[in-house]
C-alpha cells in the first residue's frame, strides 16, 4: 500500500507544480480564436439568398487572381498556317507541326530573347521516358528544341535569366494530322 500512496503523492506534486497560463497566453488564444471565428460568425448570420452573392463574388474574385499569377497559352496550330509563339519576359515559347508520319514534324523551341545568358531546365515525360536536364542558351536568340513527332510532352521547364524567372507547365502532344502547346507561365522579376 506503501508504493501506492508514494505514487499518488508523486502525480498529486507534479499537478501542482504545474504552471498557470500567463495573462498574455491567455490574452493570445482569446486573439486567435476571435480572429478565427470572426468571419464564421459573420458567414452564418447571412441569408440563403447573401450567402450564394457572397459565394459567387469569391469564386470570380479568386479565378482573376489565379489568371493574374499563372496565365494560361496556347499555342495550338492556327488556321492561318503561321507559327504560333508566346514571349513571357526574356523566353518565347514557340510550336511548330509541319506534316505528319514519315518526314513530319513538331515540336517546341524555347528562345532566349534577352541580353544575357539564360539557363533552361527541363523535367518531362514523353510518354514512355521521364527527361531531366538543363542548358545554357546563348543570349539574343539561344534556343533548345524539343520534338514530339507521334509523343507528347508534359512537364516542366524553368528559364532563368539575370531579369528573371520563368516556370512554364507544358502539355504539347502530336495527333497525327495536328498538334496541340497549352501551357501555363509564371513570370519572376528580378528585384
């Protein structure tokens, strides 16, 4: 019984040796819950009819931002036989399809369009092969082709020049009688 009560006594002490949260402590939780449930309390009091405005207003707010910060290309062929390109910063993204099947071809040029060296580098699958690796482009008009006869590319390339960064996100596939680039682009100036 002995050891019992040793062990009772031993927890009773600990319990009571533990410190009460200080005023601040107490002051910051009260901060963040309020901060938190501020807006709920806020949402919940809407009607039906406030809440879907609310909604809607937040959707449309929210699809400009995200279109603001990762504009969407495409770079699929037009019908009046030109060759589509996109400049973002110092890179042009450009898509060429010439013919299909023994003779074609298509693919992807990224260009260094700035005074600079620039460096590409690449992560990608082609299908059936994942590809890592990087470059440097010469400045005022160094490039690195990608072909993608009868494959498609998906993946990501980021070009890095003394005026910035440009992360692209790239779907480009081969279809036989046409080719199709979509892509997003984020751009980073410089500071």
């Amino acid at each position: 019984m002995r050891k019992r009560d040793e062990t009772r006594d031993h927890w009773r002490h600990r319990l009571a040796r533990r410190k009460r949260p200080s005023h601040s402590t107490v002051a910051a939780y009260l901060a963040l819950f309020l901060a938190l449930g501020g807006g709920s309390f806020a949402v919940a009091t809407l009607s039906g009819g406030e809440k879907r405005v609310v909604k809607k207003i937040a959707k449309k707010e929210a699809k400009k931002r995200i279109a603001q910060r990762v504009p969407g290309f495409d770079l699929t062929d037009p019908v009046d036989g030109t060759t589509p390109k996109k400049r973002i910063g110092n890179l042009e993204i450009q898509q060429f399809c010439f013919g299909v099947g023994p003779g074609g071809t298509s693919g992807v040029i990224f260009w260094n369009r700035g005074p600079a060296t620039a460096t590409l580098n690449w992560l990608y699958s082609d299908g059936t092969t994942v590809l890592a690796d990087g470059q440097f482009l010469a400045p005022s008009g160094g490039n690195r082709q990608f072909d993608f006869l009868d494959r498609r590319i998906e993946g990501q390339f980021i070009f890095s020049s003394p005026s910035g960064k440009v992360t692209v996100s790239l779907h480009a596939f081969d279809a036989g009688p046409y080719c199709e680039v979509h892509g997003t682009a984020q751009h980073a100036p410089s500071s």
